[in-house]
C-alpha cells in the first residue's frame, strides 16, 4: 500500500485536547513505580495483592470448566448489566457476610472499581462540582473524578475517620454534590471510620442532596478488630456502594461492581454501555465458576492472614528501627500503614535517599490535592514483601532518616 | 448488622445527575433486541458474530497455556498501555496486511473498541464541539461521543462514501473539531468508501485542525473486492484509528486497540488509566497466545467466506422478494446491509408488522441523531442466520411490505 507524505502542517496537536485534559494530574506514582521495579530495590511503593497466594491451579480449572461447558456464549458479546449469576452470587454475599440485603437488580459489574470510579464521574459530576474527598485520599478516584473537571474539598483524616468538625464546616459552606471516602483499611492511610464516626457522618448528611460513594476495596481483608456497619445500608438512597474482587481473588481480571438504587443504576448503566458495552463476559462466567466451585471464605482467611503477618512485621520493625518522634498508623486490615514525619521533613527527600539504598515507598504528595503542601508524610505497602524483606527494609529507611 | 430505617427526604435522585447524562440517547436496539431474542423469531436486528465459527477449541488451550506457562503475571495488575507482545502483533500486523508501520508505542489495548470511542470522546471533545458524523451513523460511537455533549454534524452517505458537496460545505461552515468514520463496511449502512473518496477527504483536512477517528471493525472481514489505502498513512499526524479483535476473534474478551502518534497517545493513557486502570490482562495474554498458536488469517478466511455466502443468499433473497422500488446496498464485507423503502414508508411501521410475523430487524431511526426525519430505511444483519433462515426471513419482510 502506498505512504503517502504526510505534508500535514498548519495545525498544532495540542489544539485537539478537550479542556479536561488540563486538569489531570501527572501519575507521579507510575513514575515512582518505573524507578522502583529494579530487582535489587526493596518496594513498599506498589499497590499490588501478594501473587503467591493466587488460587492458579483452581482458575485454570475453572476456566476449561467454562469454555467446556458454557461455550460459546462465554466468548460472544453479553448485556451490560453483567452476568446475573455473578451477581446473585454478590448480593448473597453481601446477605450471608455483612447482613445486607442487595438486590442483584441493584448491582452492575465494572471494569475494575476503577472504571466505578470513572461511571460515578460521569453521570454525577458537573464541572465546578464540589465533592469532598479524604486527605491524604485515593489516587484513583482522585485520578478518575479529575477528569470530570469537580473541585474538590478535602477533608483531613483522622485515626477513626474524617475530622468532623472540618466536614461541618465545608457541609456548611456551598453545596458538595459528593462525597467519597473508604471506610475500611482507607488507602493510603491504613485508617478505619470507627461506628460512631460513620453514624455522624450518615447523620449530617441525611436527606440533604449530597450523593455518597462508598468504596470498598479492602473490606474483607480483615486481620483484627471487628467489621463497623457500612453507609449504604445506613443511607441505601443516597449512597453508591463500590466493591471488587481485585484483592480477594485476582486483580489481572479488572472485575468489581457498582451497588445503586433504580434511578441511579438507570443512568450508570447508560454511561457502562457507552464506556464498553459490557465487562468481558469470559472471565465473569470464569470467576463465578471459581466462586461457587471453591471455599472462597478459607482463601479469604489465607490472605488476611498473610497481609496481618505482614503488616505485624512492618510494625514491629518500625518500633525497633524508627526514632520515636515518627508517627504511623496501626491498620485492622488493607494492605497499607501511613508514615508521619517530624514537622519539616521532606519524604520527598526521604525517597531520594532511600533509593540510594536500594528501599522505595509513595511519598505522601500525590495524595493531597495540593500537592506541595504536605510533605512530611509517606505511604508503606506490607502485602508484597516477606517479613524479612519489611525488617530489612524498614532498617534501611530508618538509617536515611533526617 | 443493623438495618437503620431509611428515614432520607427532602433530596430529589435527579439533583444527582450531571448536565451530560441529559443528552443520552435512550438505547432504541436495547430495547427492540430484548423483543427480538425469543427463540421462534428470525432476527436480522443483532450485530453478533456468529458463535459457530468461535475458535473454541484453540482458545482452550491458550487458556491452559498462560496459566501453566505465565502464571501469577497473567493475573496481576498490569500497565495502561497493554500487553506488549499483543501491541507487537498488531504492529506486524499492520505492516504484513496493510503496508502500515505503526510502532507497538503507538498502539494501546483498550477494552473493546467501545472503550477506544469514549476515551477519544473525552480527550477531544469540549461541549458543543461540532463532530461530524456519518449519516446513518454507527450507534456507539453516537453514545459514547454524546456523554462529551458535543454538536453532530450529520453528512449523509453515499455508495462511495460521505457526501462530498455537504462535507465541503459543513468544513466551510464552523469549524469542526473531529470526524469519525467507518470507511470499510460501515455500520449500518454496509458501504465502503471508494479510494476517490478516501483521496477527496483527505486532501480537505490535511493540515487543519480536525482529528480524524477511522474506525475499522470490519476491514479484515472482506468477501469480494480490493483494500483501499486507509486514512492513518495518509493522514498519521491527525488521524486516531481503532481496531478491535471483536469480529476476527471473539467479542466477549472486549478486545480492542487505538493508534495515535504521541502527543495524542500520551493523553489517551491518562484517559486509560483513569477509565479502568488497564485491559484484562489475562485474556490479553490468552489472545496473544491464541493468535501466536494458530493461523489466524486461515481463520479470519473462513468467517469472511461464511458471511460473504450469508450476505448473498440474503441478496438473492432480496432480488427474489421485495419490490423493484426497494433498494439496498451491496456490501464487500462486514455483517449489514441497508435498505431504502419507497419514500413515504416507515420502517417503523414495517418493523412492527414483521414482527407479527416473527421476523425482526432494526429499524432506520436510530442511526440519524435526529430520529425522527428519516423513517423509510432499515438495517439487516446477515452473519448470525444460515443462507435458508435468511431466505424464509425476508420472504416474510417482503409479505408485510407497504
């Protein structure tokens, strides 16, 4: 075939970006991640499920299971709604597990949670939209709400959930339109909303006309403590319930679900056709297969725990090797424990001298929609790293600190 | 866990929605598709590849394969961008089948090629942004492109492609943001653009700032005919093109890709990831071994020799029974056909005749963004109906004709 010359000129590339585009945020932690994936470098950058425990031989199964005997229809364009068998089984999950009735007519599944992140942007969020979200917050969704262009209003997180004080006060001052925030084991902060923090927040924000997405991700790693009542049964309304099995079972399947009510789950569907017509209906038959087929409670326990010894020896390192004066939260569950420095030091500066000894974590600023303001925070990941690797390197943080 | 009693009042559930969930079309083939699904009636309304040809089998194995073989990589999370040995393939792809050198950097896997629309909707289009369009026009991209609230500008159709006298006036008239068009087999209309047209077209927007999105589903499924040259070599600075494995592999993996040059490509991996992270990287990796293992141009032979018979026993079916003032396309490829009633017919009206008489197929009306002018017109799928189902089926269209 021929090439013809490309003679094009006279237009500039840039002209072409919708006005979005301006708002988004570089990926400061892919850049992080890029520096960080040597085989020598100890990481408690990444955000990843620890593969060992990935149920490989039971998936294979189930997938020659599905493509023997669902056949064709596994391979063939399917509704946007998701496979009704898959969410049977999540509402009798949630009956069986959490006491909560969801009708699977409520649930849509998703590409990931992140593309519910992205659907909740979408048909919810007008530009100049104030939506508050948690500080230090999810990147995520600060990455996927971004784009639809909000302003958002964070409010600071203390150990049992949102300071509410600082939430009266933005509740007070204009109209937020949402809110999202993540209950249980909070990303990056390792926190947990305690019971009567949630019964104030769904108190304060009751029948007024504030939309709340409730994220879930890491709810059923639980390593201590006892479950708190979520907010969509609290406020079954007005809430967006997100959930996934990314961390339960694996996340190279990009399978999570949305839980809303009727009008909601109307105009979510709409935006899910026009953002992929479907979620591949392959692995949603393979991971219900897998589900029904397997003691997913037993594996459940295996992981949490794994990631609570883990997260133990991320601790007990941290006592033995950090100076006092450092702070860090104590995670129930998750896959992640928050850092405080001492007033005026940089983790910034921190990472870079970690580097030169062969140890990474996120510093705190990306999750801070200001970004230069804080800086004397950092993200630690527990789920990757045996606990040799966590005393190591946490002892080689520690010999880095200022 | 407690059940609080939902006390929420005083919001309403439509304060929730954003500005752009106003414009969304309601989906008129959901709806006609859900009449048409009953067992006993022959369905010419589906855009479904035709299941018998799934390489079930091969796919069996690919799957055991990147299990034993990749292991836990095959269900972690994974990079925006793709797979990269499957954005190799296309790259040899291209350049083995089209004379094309498109670098694997330029490629991203998407999640079907749905995706790949939406994300061009939201790195491109600013509300009220003047997008032309063909007219019929294909559905999802009208659904995808309309969350992003832009203006359509419709150019009717010709056997050789877009009407070149209205293009010249509507290029003339404001100044449009982007294009979009399907220039092989296009759906719904089954034409394919002359190699004339794609010169004429070209010519008119090199250098000025509209984008280009050639949209190409169907190209590799050609029964009869030549390939003409494609508008990404003639036009690679502002040309988008999208892919998909849908047609040629299986749909139910939402398989698909975009190619742009950097600037453009940087920006739709940030649209990416925000969108859901990344593709299902397991099925990616099942895909790459599939097409790795097998020969997929045998394959691809095989479905194009199948619907190029359905095509003609639905042609000769149409010479048979309908009218000699009915007129229709004579497609090259793809999986429709169009048809044009006598002025002053409505398709509409026909359509529910038909299906008393349990036959179906989609009436014209919602590929014009203004449904209501053109009503005389319909689109027939032939790739899911055997050459006798498709006679019996027009035989009983033709008995209920005006």
């Amino acid at each position: 075939m021929q090439q013809p010359s490309t003679t094009e000129q006279g237009f500039q590339v840039e002209s072409f970006f919708a006005e979005r585009m301006k708002n988004t945020p570089r990926s400061f932690i892919r850049e992080i991640l890029k520096v960080a994936v040597s085989e020598e470098i100890i990481s408690f950058a990444g955000g990843l499920p620890n593969p060992e425990i990935f149920p490989m031989e039971a998936i294979r199964e189930a997938a020659v299971r599905v493509l023997g005997q669902r056949g064709r229809e596994a391979l063939q364009y399917s509704n946007s709604e998701g496979y009704l068998p898959l969410r049977r089984y999540i509402s009798h999950w949630y009956h069986e597990n959490a006491g909560m009735e969801v009708s699977p007519e409520d649930i849509l599944i998703t590409s990931g949670s992140q593309q519910g992140l992205d659907l909740i942007g979408k048909v919810v969020i007008n530009p100049g939209d104030r939506i508050i979200i948690e500080e230090p917050g999810y990147l995520g969704a600060i990455q996927a709400f971004s784009l639809y262009q909000p302003q958002f209003i964070p409010v600071p997180l203390k150990t049992t959930g949102m300071d509410l004080e600082v939430l009266d006060r933005e509740l007070n001052s204009g109209n937020p339109r949402m809110m999202y925030l993540i209950p249980d084991f909070q990303n990056p902060s390792g926190i947990s909303y305690s019971r009567e923090v949630r019964e104030q927040i769904a108190e304060r924000i009751r029948g007024k006309n504030i939309l709340l997405a409730e994220d879930t991700p890491y709810s059923d790693i639980r390593f201590s403590g006892e479950r708190a009542p979520g907010f969509y049964p609290m406020l079954p309304e007005q809430t967006i319930l997100l959930g996934t099995f990314s961390k339960t079972v694996v996340p190279g399947f990009r399978l999570g679900w949305i839980v809303a009510r009727k009008e909601l789950m109307d105009k979510l569907i709409i935006a899910k056709q026009a953002a992929d017509l479907h979620t591949n209906i392959f692995t949603q038959q393979l991971l219900y297969d897998y589900l029904i087929n397997n003691d997913i409670k037993s594996h459940i326990h295996l992981i949490s725990n794994l990631y609570g010894r883990q997260c133990h020896a991320m601790l007990e390192a941290l006592k033995t090797y950090f100076p006092k004066d450092v702070q860090y939260t104590v995670p129930k569950g998750g896959m992640f424990l928050w850092v405080t420095l001492p007033e005026g030091q940089s983790s910034l500066e921190l990472f870079n001298r970690a580097l030169e000894h062969k140890v990474a974590f996120v510093p705190g600023n990306p999750f801070y929609v200001d970004g230069s303001k804080h800086r004397s925070t950092l993200r630690l990941n527990f789920s990757c790293s045996d606990e040799a690797t966590i005393f190591e390197g946490v002892r080689r943080i520690a010999g880095v600190l200022g």
